[in-house]
C-alpha cells in the first residue's frame, strides 16, 4: 500500500507484545474505521439492484488503500512476525500461530476463534467453502485468538484483538465473515448476538460484514444446521461476486 517503511508501526507492536502489564481496555472497536457505516451502507444498497456487487467492493477495496495507507503503513510479514512472537497471554510455551492460504488482498476473510479447530469442523468448514464456488487463492482463514487454546477468556481477546484490526487493514477483503459468537463481539461489541445480525451483511464503515455460526455448533444441531450453513457461505460468495440484478436493463 505504501512503500515508505516506517518502523514506528514495528516497534510500538513490539513494545505492546512483551508488555504483560494490565491496562484499561478500549472495546469501543473503532480502530477499523467504523464512523461511516450507515453513509456506506445506503450507498450499497442504492446501488444494489444498478451495477454488479463485484464491481462496487472493488471501488471500496481500492478506496480502502489510500485510507489505511496514512495510518497504517505496516507489511503483513512485519505484523505476522509480531504476533508470531507475542507473549502477552500465559502462553509462553506455545508460539501464535498464522492465518492461513492466501493473504494478499483476499476476497473473503474468515475469523474463527482460534486454531483449536478439531478435524470434523476444518473438513466441514473447506468442503462447504469448496462447495460455494471459493477458491483457496481468494480466500484467507485467520484467528481471534492467535495461541493455540480453546480457553477463551476476554483478557486473552482484548490482548489479540488489535492484531485482528491491523490484520483486516492490511489484507482489505472484500467481505469479513465471523464465525461464531465471539468473533462476531469482537468486531461489534460484546453484546452483539449472531440471530441479530444472521443473513444479512451489516457494514462497519467500509467493512461488510457476515456472520456465521460457530462450527461446533453447526456440527452439534445436525443436518439443517449444515444446510443453513451451507446456504450461509453461498450467501457469502453471491455477495462478492454476484451480477447486477435483471431488471438493471429496464
């Protein structure tokens, strides 16, 4: 995005990371720009039914560019060596681990809670992404949590989340999907609940994003969980690539 490296962005990283001491938290979540929501959210829906979904995202995607440029010019490998050294959480025997696939300029992005995903929910999770029309090169799977724990305490988030903003600014998806509750907080608030947001994209600023339930629970309601979940990442896809509607020719 910029050329121009300034290693202020490195250091203060670092300087949080080793940094154990308990501050007051700023769950505000506004460090991904979230001021112009409802202006962005009129505007796409305005235009919906007029140009093609793909085109739009991509204005917003290359708007995104100058806009996070002036305040964040950090590389993806500097903040992913970063947190890959991170020892804020009482993980010191464990190393944070990466997202996953393709991480330049993804079309999607999916955050699930952290990399303790056992093996039954991953072959869900890829087959249903396979399934849906995504490709691995246009899709990338990242963490809330970036040590490998299924403990998940607000400490332990609070201490991530920044990395996740920085992360998400850095790739510029086109679309932001949750999975699960916790994730879904973490980006709205702590109060938000997926049945309030399921189905339909709920834009954060220029951040479109969709909410999907948590595998495990998938897994755990059966077969129309599966379907619903299915449909969901069908949702996801028609989302980022979907044509204008029919009657654009009227």
């Amino acid at each position: 995005m910029n050329s121009e490296f300034d290693s202020s962005f490195v250091d203060k990283l670092i300087e949080e990371a080793l940094d154990d001491t308990v501050k007051p938290v700023d769950r505000t979540y506004g460090q991904l720009g979230f001021m112009e929501s409802e202006v962005v959210s009129s505007i796409f829906n305005a235009l919906d039914s007029k140009i093609p979904n793909a085109t739009f995202l991509q204005v917003v995607q290359d708007a995104r560019i100058s806009s996070i440029a002036s305040s964040n010019n950090l590389k993806i490998t500097d903040l992913h060596t970063v947190t890959h050294n991170c020892r804020k959480c009482a993980f010191a025997s464990q190393t944070p681990l990466l997202p996953k696939w393709n991480v330049n300029n993804p079309d999607i992005l999916f955050i699930v809670e952290s990399s303790s995903m056992d093996q039954q929910a991953s072959a869900l999770f890829v087959s249903t992404l396979k399934e849906s029309g995504f490709t691995s090169d246009k899709a990338c799977l990242t963490y809330l949590l970036r040590c490998p724990t299924k403990d998940i305490q607000q400490q332990y988030i609070d201490n991530c989340v920044n990395y996740l903003h920085n992360e998400i600014q850095i790739m510029n998806p086109k679309l932001i999907c949750t999975i699960g509750a916790t994730t879904l907080s973490a980006l709205l608030g702590i109060d938000a609940k997926i049945k309030d947001y399921k189905n339909k994209i709920t834009w954060l600023g220029s951040w479109p994003i969709l909410p999907l339930y948590s595998l495990n629970y998938v897994l755990k309601a059966g077969d129309s969980a599966i379907q619903s979940f299915q449909a969901d990442m069908k949702q996801a896809y028609q989302f980022c690539y979907k044509k204008a509607a029919q009657n654009d020719t009227d």
